[in-house]
C-alpha cells in the first residue's frame, strides 16, 4: 500500500504540532508506521536562514522569504518520497498551504506560489485548524516573530486558508475548542477521508 500525506494547516498557536501528534499516536496504535515532518526545520541550512530572517537578522522580500520556505519542503523531498513508498502515514506539521496563506497575505501571486511547489508529494488531506488571529496572538504572549505580531496579516491568512479550503481533500477544524474535542474532530474528519482511497 502507497504511504498517505496529511497536512496540518493554520496560524501559529492553532494547535498544529499537537493535533499532529496526537494523530500520529492513533496510527501507531492501530499499527501504522508514522513519520512526522515539522516544517520550516530550522536545522538545515536553508532552514537557519528562515530563522536569521524572522529575528530580524536579514531583510528579505516576501517573495524571497516564501521561496526560502519553499525550498527547505524540498530538502526533504526525498525523505518525505522514501516513507511514502514504505506506506507509512506521512504528517506535515506546516506544508505547501502555508506559502500559499502567507505569501498571498503579503501580496504574493497564490498561482505562482502553488506552482513552485507542484513537484513536492501533494497533501492526500489538508487539515485547517482555524482560530481567530487574537487567539493566537493570546496564546503566544512573549516571543513572537513579526509575522506572529501582526493581527491584520494573520487576518489575511486565515482569510487565505479559509479561501484553499474550498479544494477537494481538505477540511477546516474549529481549533478554539480544548485540544480532546479537536482531536476527535481530527480524526472523525480523517478517518473517512482515508478509507476512500
């Protein structure tokens, strides 16, 4: 059996690493083998220099910074690829829809930005986990990158997620509620989307 890709979605403090790895958990329960890809991963060299830029160390473009994105989902392309064709349960924490949300936030060409990710592994399901910008911003209190600080971009970019979500293949999770009701949401919204591949 061909591995599935599932991409977790959504402003900063909705809830993401959690609900992925909560997921993750009852795959493994029921025997699957899972392999989490968090992204940016700020250990590469790519994705160091994500991390220099969003403390204010360099000064890129929006288009530069989401092609910067971009290409640290493809340093790990080829390991995302290898634990596909061993039919393990793929989940992205962040993936190609966050270019998408927060590039075309900052003014971006959506187009372009779907484009330049076309030869990545495609989502099989995208999971939103919507919250409202203030919710963010309240649960991240101190810390914050300038992206995390900006209520009317993170209002631009759930107004993005929410536009993607109208595809095939994705769904948006209500992630105000307390982590258990969104897991079973999770997985009641999952679960059937898998059974019909």
């Amino acid at each position: 059996m061909p591995g599935v890709l599932i991409a977790f979605e959504g402003l900063d403090q909705s809830g993401k690493e959690t609900q992925a790895r909560l997921l993750a958990g009852r795959f493994e329960a029921g025997g699957s083998e899972v392999r989490i890809f968090p992204f940016p991963d700020y250990e590469t060299a790519i994705g160091a220099e994500i991390g220099r830029a969003l403390r204010g160390e360099r000064d890129y473009g929006p288009d530069v910074m989401q092609l910067l994105y971009v290409a640290n989902r493809y340093e790990w392309k080829p390991a995302i690829e290898r634990a596909l064709a061993d039919g393990r349960i793929v989940i992205c924490d962040r993936y190609q829809a966050s270019s998408v949300a927060y590039g075309e936030a900052q003014g971006l060409d959506p187009g372009w930005l779907v484009d330049i990710q076309r030869h990545l592994p495609q989502p099989d399901v995208t999971v939103v986990l919507d919250i409202a910008p203030e919710t963010a911003v309240a649960r991240k209190a101190a810390g914050r990158d300038k992206f995390e600080r900006d209520l009317a971009l993170l209002g631009r970019v759930r107004a993005s997620y929410r536009r993607q979500a109208g595809q095939p293949g994705w769904v948006i999770i209500d992630g105000e509620r307390q982590k258990p009701e969104v897991a079973e949401a999770v997985r009641s919204a999952v679960w059937p989307r898998l059974a019909r591949r």
